[in-house]
C-alpha cells in the first residue's frame, strides 16, 4: 500500500448545549445536510459529575450518559459529532481501495462550508480549533524506521520490537492568524483489523499522526 491517508480531522472547542438531537434540530440538519446524504443518528456522550453528600462532607462521582446528535453519511467517510464541549469533523478512509480520499485543502474548504449552514441556526463560537491528520506506512522495514525513532537500551537492540511510539511536540506562531499552536507528531507501530476493497485485512506498519491545535487560554 505504501502510504495512506488514513483520516482528517477538525474539531472545534466550545460549548454546543443547544445541539441536541431534537425534532427542530434533526429536521433543520436533514435539510441544509440533504444534498450531502447526510443522516441524522446520535451518539452517547459519557461525562463525570461530582456530587457532595452533605451530611458527611464527602464526594462521589457517578458517569452521565447523554443522547448527542451525529451526522454521517452511508458509506461512513464522512462524521459530523456534536459534543456539548466540541464539535468534530471527519473524513475517514473507512474502505481502504474503495474509498477516494480528497485533498486536505478540500477537507478544510468543505468543513468550512458546513461552518456557515450550521451557523444558519447555530452561532458557533469557539475557544480553539485543531486539526489532525492520519498516515498509514507498510511495506518497511519496521525494526529499522524503530531504530530512527527510539533510542533504546542495549537489550532490545537484540530482540524484534513488537511495540513502540514516539511523541514529538514543540510550539509555533502561525503569522496568518497570529496565533501560536501547539503542534505534535506521533509515530507509532499498529497491528489492526481495517476495511481494505470491502474485505477485512490485518495491517501491520505504522500510524503517522500530526495534531495541529490553538491554545486555549487565548
């Protein structure tokens, strides 16, 4: 295979309450949505609430589970996650040969579009926004590009490495928006079950993820 896009990604943080899979919502979705073949679904959104028990000045903590609204397509390239703190845009190679990837700059054109339908109801303000993108590497050798990336102790110089990952993150001013981001690279080897041309097929190589997000306390 070489090297595949695997998935884009934009999430933007902030809080989406309002965005909820009610009758007035999903039938405002289904239709600015239509001509994309989106359908309207719901996820489940678990958070943590802490609770005091007043007569003995103690603390518990219980998961809350709460319907979210989704939107996807049916050959699941295409997610739209309407969290109550973040709203995230997908694009996944979900049939790896059968799926087309487009070019990120069509991502980030088509997410932007979808920006302006939601913003017909909803005004989205947000704290930060972030971008990853996901690579996919075989027909390596995977002990060698281990060696580029990991500074290892001499017994596993000796013995095949079964698992390894490598973080790398600095931070950089974006002058077109002048803001400075967090950027980070992970590397990692991966053994997965994907979908490849409508079958399932073990992929043995390595994930190459670049997370590119604003700081939020600007």
């Amino acid at each position: 295979m070489g090297q595949i896009v695997l998935r884009y990604q934009i999430s933007i943080f902030g809080s989406f309450d309002e965005i909820k899979p009610t009758a007035d919502n999903i039938k405002f979705f289904i239709e600015k949505f239509s001509d994309k073949g989106f359908i309207p679904n719901q996820f489940t959104e678990v958070s943590l609430e802490i609770k005091s028990e007043s007569n003995k000045g103690a603390e518990t903590t219980k998961n809350v589970e709460t319907s979210r609204l989704r939107l996807s397509d049916s050959d699941k390239k295409w997610d739209i996650r309407f969290a109550s703190d973040r709203i995230d845009f997908l694009f996944v190679n979900s049939n790896i040969g059968q799926i087309q990837m487009i070019e990120k700059d069509v991502f980030i054109a088509e997410v932007s579009e979808f920006i302006n339908r939601i913003n017909e109801k909803h005004q989205i303000k947000s704290k930060r926004v972030g971008l990853i993108t996901q690579y996919l590497y075989d027909d390596i050798d995977l002990n060698k590009v281990s060696n580029v990336f990991q500074n290892k102790i001499a017994f596993f110089n000796q013995k095949p490495i079964i698992d390894w990952n490598s973080k790398t993150a600095t931070r950089h001013k974006i002058e077109a928006i002048n803001e400075v981001a967090n950027l980070s690279m992970d590397v990692r080897r991966i053994q997965r079950p994907l979908k490849v041309h409508n079958g399932t097929s073990l992929f043995d190589g390595i994930l190459l993820n670049i997370d590119i997000n604003t700081l939020a306390e600007k």
